[in-house]
C-alpha cells in the first residue's frame, strides 16, 4: 500500500521513496505529497519500508535492501529517491549494486550524506545518481524550497538546481561518508572529476583528521580539484582548533598536490544544490 | 632544559616523553616524574615541546616533529614515550618515519589512540612499537597503577602489562584511528596478526561505520583475527541503536570472514594494558 499524490499532466514523473538508512518521519511524508500534489508534474510513491524502525534504521537490513531492490526493478519507477541521511545505507550498499536488474539502469537515483556509499556503488555499477536534497528536509527551515529544487531536477533537469558552480564531471560526498568508503567494495573513479566535500555535525580535528586520510589516498588524487560544502554545526574543540574548515581543506590540498577549487554551495540545510555524478558511456 | 628523575640503581632505563598530538598537563608531568623517581629504575626526560600550545597541538607541526625527531636520533635515549593522544600525530607521522636515523632502530615507542598513526608508520619502517598507558593517564582514577603498568613494561618486560590474551604476533589500535590510516602511506602489514580494537567517544552507529570500512579492506581481511577492547564514554544513539558493541563487532566479522577473537583487555581507562607489534625481522 503507497500513498500517491495525484498529477494534473501527463506523463507525470513517476518517482519513488525508499529509505536505506533512516526512517521518514510521517510529518515530512505528509508535506512532501503536499507538495507534489500542488505540483502535479510528478507522482510520488512513498514505500511502506519508509516508516519502518528497527533500533537506529528503517527496518532491518533485509527490509530496507527488498524495498530499494523491489524500486530499481520496477518498470513503472522512473526515479529512486532516498528519504533520509542517518547512517545505515553501507550495509546494504553492495548487495544492492550487485546482479542490478536491467530496469535499474533506466532510473536516476536522487539523494545526499549517508546515500554517498549508495552513490559510490551504483555509479560504479554504471547507474545514474545524483546528491541533492531529500524528502526529510522538507521539515527544515526553509525546506519546501529544498523538496521542489530535487523535484526541479528531478522532474525536469531544471539548471537552476545545480551547484552553481559545477562546469564538468563533479561528485559530492560528505566527508566522512567518502572517507568511510575509500577502499571498500563501493569506492568508485574519480578521475578528473570536481569532488565537492561537506560534513555536519563534527569537531574540527575530525574535519582535519578526515582530509588528511582523503587526500592521502591514491584514488583521490586523480580528482581535477576539491571544493568545499557548508561544514555546519560544528562541535566544539577544546581547545579552539588552530584555523578554520576552509584552511583545512586548503591545507591538506596544498600538502597532497590536490587543486583547491574553493567554495560550494551544498551542505546539510535547505539551500543544499544537486551534483549530477557523471554518467558513465561504457 | 629537561626535568630529569634521578635513579638509584644504574643502568637505568632512559626515557624520553614527547607530545606528537596534544599537550601534557603540568599536573600529569609532576605526577609521572615522581613515580618514576620513587621507582627509581628510569631516568624521564620530558621534552619542553610537551608543554607548548598551538590551538588543537601540542605545538606546530614543526615543532611537535622536531622534538620526536630530536628524541629518536638521541643515542641517550631508550625509549620514546608519547605524552599523551588526542588528535595530531597523522600530520607528522610520514616525515617522522622517512630519513630514520640508525638510532632510532635502538629504542622502543610506547602510547596508544591517536599515536597509533606513529606506531603504523613506525612499525611498517622497521622500529619497535608498543600499544601502552601513556604519562597523561596519570590523572585518571587508578592513573598511578596504568603508568607503572606501563614503566615495568618499558624497564624490565613485565609480562603482568601484557594483554593477557595475547598468544602470538598482535597489533592494537583505536578502531577511529586505524579507519583513518588504512590507504594512507602509513598502513602497515597486518598479515597474521591478532588485530585488538577499542574506542572512545563515539555514538555506536559510528562503531558500525567504522567496523562496516574496517573489515571491508584487503589489508585488514588478512589478520588471523579480531578482538574487541572496551568501547567507552559511548555517546548516545536517537533511537537507541540495535545492539551493543560486541554484536556489531561480530556481525561485521562473520559478514567480512574474519575470526572474532572475543572481548580484549585494552581501552581509554586505567586498565589499559600493553600489547608489543611484532617486531620485523627484515
């Protein structure tokens, strides 16, 4: 049983909500479809497996991989949406990149944060994925304008949802996701790519301590450059750090020989932009 | 100018204290210097670099490699004792470990988390190193019995500091730390070893993380086994997680194929035991 937001043209975008790390609270469901319905260019569907619980998921792995399983293979789904970020969505990251039914690759899949090890193996496997904002933000301040900048891209391929400045092949990670990904099953090519980094909720030293293990990896240093996200609700160092994020990141760039590329409008909050990762022609 | 413990029986142990992360306290320098001057086996030199202060460090950079540098070409000296963790010996550890003088193969390293980067990049160079209390854990409750652990270790080989369940070659780091240098220039061979995790300070969804990127990687899949210390000061999960840390250390074990070895006498706390790598005998 899914709840569908009705469409006033056809053929309406036909996309799906699945959560493989966190549950959707019911709040955020309810204005999502709100949302959609107004919008009336796409068709919601919100997957059952979304309210699920179990300890900090949406459901057990089992039930959050069949539900994700169950919409790459849908032949009526033109579109995967992750609900939510937490943390839960590496353990079921390669099952489900892999035996990926042909219909899998005829969809996008849309999300950010904890959705990075989701990211990493399907565009791997060759799928399309983008980061862009999901339907929890809705409840952000602010956060409509979040949902209908996904549904924008989404719907549409609208340019104005793009991370403004993107001018070639780009991925974007939260920074710890990637470094928690890095030589695991799921780590993909970033070979001339701008890879856009963000974090949330982290001391500084771990800021630190995180590029230091990026930037030292062979496979990131074939990126074109780095650019830095929003780095929000930083926890406190005691005491105080001896610089900022953006000296961090510059730092561990200049230490690594990696371009620094500045700044990037993507973040954990409601004006987080989408970053199409590149499609593979192979 | 170094504070120096005079010794009663000759040849006493010469033991160097540098701070390649954090800084010591006044408090825990005191402390130490007169257990070691009751014991009267060892002679401590805590280097003046212990005591400096750069934001987060226990000095610049170039500061903190200096004075450990310094200590490892000193022929007066036996061993290197790190201060105490933190966060920061990965900002030097590569430097530290590259041009090593001939003296420094004569002496043993002794301290554990954040030095943990120093004892990879030490131990895949050939030096002798030793997870162990360290002079800060003077301060905690029951500190004086974690530093003389650690000092009849140093001076005579105590077999009473050893993790009691080691049989056989073994590493031990902080699981955080060791996510942090695998495929940095600074992982070393894990081949065979029994491979002692513990942690502190973190929510146990980051214990599953960090387990989940662990055990994914090709080095890490060669340990004879894993065995879990105690995870401390656990911050809180919302919801609470799905199970404790001992069932995500199993989990992620038999997903992975590793040998769980069972609970390990090791932690951030007072009972912290030694655990010698295996010195290479290339």
């Amino acid at each position: 049983m899914r709840r569908q937001a009705g469409c006033s043209h056809k053929p309406a975008m036909r996309i799906a909500i699945v959560a493989p790390s966190c549950r959707l609270t019911e709040e955020a469901a309810e204005q999502v479809h709100e949302i959609a319905r107004r919008r009336g260019d796409c068709q919601l569907s919100i997957h059952p497996q979304c309210f699920m619980s179990d300890g900090h998921f949406a459901g057990p792995d089992k039930a959050r991989l069949a539900a994700l399983r169950e919409m790459m293979a849908d032949p009526a789904v033109d579109a995967v949406w992750y609900a939510r970020g937490g943390y839960g969505s590496n353990r079921i990251a390669e099952a489900a990149a892999a035996g990926m039914p042909e219909e899998a690759r005829r969809k996008i899949y849309l999300g950010y944060s904890d959705a990075g090890f989701l990211h990493a193996g399907f565009h791997k496997a060759g799928l399309e994925v983008a980061w862009g904002p999901m339907p929890q933000d809705v409840v952000r301040d602010g956060g409509e304008a979040a949902v209908n900048r996904a549904l924008d891209w989404l719907v549409r391929r609208d340019p104005e949802a793009l991370e403004p400045g993107v001018d070639g092949p780009a991925m974007a990670f939260n920074l710890t996701v990637l470094s928690n990904l890095l030589g695991t099953p799921l780590e993909p090519d970033f070979s001339g790519v701008d890879l856009i980094f963000e974090d949330v909720g982290e001391h500084l030293y771990r800021i630190d301590r995180s590029m230091f293990h990026v930037t030292a990896s062979p496979a990131i240093r074939k990126v074109r450059r780095i650019r830095l996200g929003r780095v929000s609700d930083v926890l406190p160092n005691d005491p105080a750090f001896a610089c900022d994020e953006t000296a961090i990141v510059e730092s561990w760039c200049r230490r690594s020989g990696i371009a620094f590329g500045g700044r990037a409008d993507i973040g954990h909050d409601a004006a987080n932009h989408v970053v199409p990762f590149p499609v593979r022609n192979d």
